[in-house]
C-alpha cells in the first residue's frame, strides 16, 4: 500500500512516514476512545463530557505521556475508571473543592505546557499561548463549580482537573529529571 502510494503520487519516504505515524495515531486514539465509551455506555453522555474536558485541557497543558500503545490505553482505561467511577465515591464539601481547584489552576499555570519529548520543541509564544489557554480553561471551570449546583458532571469534570495536575507534576518532575540524567551523563563522556 504504502508503495503504491508513493509511486502513484510521487511522495518522498518522509510523507510517507507522516502519513504511517497520522494513521498509527488515529488508529490507536479512535481505538481507546472507542473501548472506553463502549466501557461506560451506559453513562455515555458523562463520559463523552468528561473526556471532552480532559482533552481540551491535555491538548493545551499538555502531561504525561506513555512509550507505548499498551501503556497508554491502560493509562487511559485507568483515568477514565477514576473520573467517573471511583474518584466520584470520595465525598468532599464544595469549599474544599473549590479550595482544591484553585491549587490545580496555579499548577497548571506553574508546569503547563509539559510536551511530549517526541514532539517538536514549542516556541516561547507557543508556550505563552497554551499556558493561558490551559488556565483559562480551568478558571472557566471553577466559575462553573462555583456556580452550578452538584452533580454528577461536575464532580466528575473536578476529578479530571485533579488528576490533570497530579500527572502534569509527575510530567514535570520527570522531565526534569531526565534533562539532569542527560546533562549528567553529557558531562561524563566528555570527561
């Protein structure tokens, strides 16, 4: 196939590889999604809204990132079973979760974006950009959660939030230190 492609359409070995990574991505990202709304069909609409939040606030803030398929989808399955099924057991007044979320947002605005290191390096604009983007986003949310009246969405739209900046300091850290073990061993070998 990816033969065809190339001689039929004149493409270098480097659009072919985007196009094997592009259809890899939306092969493994439909297949999570799928098995986990497939999971909670019958709560369908709060998974759809839960997930729609955790991907705006990773598209922006970025977090930690799995080295592999299996890896991921477990991660994913495991997020996806704390939000909506366990986290929601633990009982919290609304103050102490208002108090909670404005720790994730100055988090979030502290460590955001954390990106993949398989990724292109972001511009400082860019960077700029996604950390008001991010933040804005659980200001947004906060307004709501002070607002709105108790329920199954916003309980669990704060979970996400929570466990957001719990992987985004784990992100971090990791990051970090991977940059120092790198910096370390850089300066051994030259040694």
């Amino acid at each position: 196939m990816w033969k065809k492609l190339k001689i039929r359409y004149g493409l270098t070995d480097y659009q072919i590889a985007l196009l094997r990574y592009l259809l890899f991505t939306f092969l493994s990202e439909s297949s999570k999604l799928f098995l986990i709304l497939f999971l909670y069909r019958k709560h369908l609409a709060l998974c759809i809204a839960t997930l729609l939040l955790l991907c705006c606030i990773r598209r922006t803030a970025g977090g930690f990132h799995c080295n592999t398929y299996a890896g991921c989808l477990f991660v994913s399955i495991g997020y996806a079973f704390l939000c909506l099924t366990l986290l929601p057991l633990v009982s919290l007044t609304k103050p102490e979760r208002l108090l909670l979320c404005i720790g994730c947002i100055l988090i979030n605005y502290a460590l955001a974006p954390v990106s993949s290191s398989k990724r292109p390096v972001l511009s400082a604009t860019k960077k700029k950009q996604f950390k008001w983007i991010s933040t804005g986003i659980l200001i947004v949310f906060f307004f709501i959660l002070l607002i709105a009246p108790e329920n199954e969405y916003m309980i669990s739209g704060f979970w996400v939030i929570i466990l957001h900046a719990v992987q985004l300091s784990c992100a971090a850290a990791q990051k970090k230190l991977c940059t120092v073990f790198h910096h370390t061993v850089q300066e051994r070998s030259i040694q």
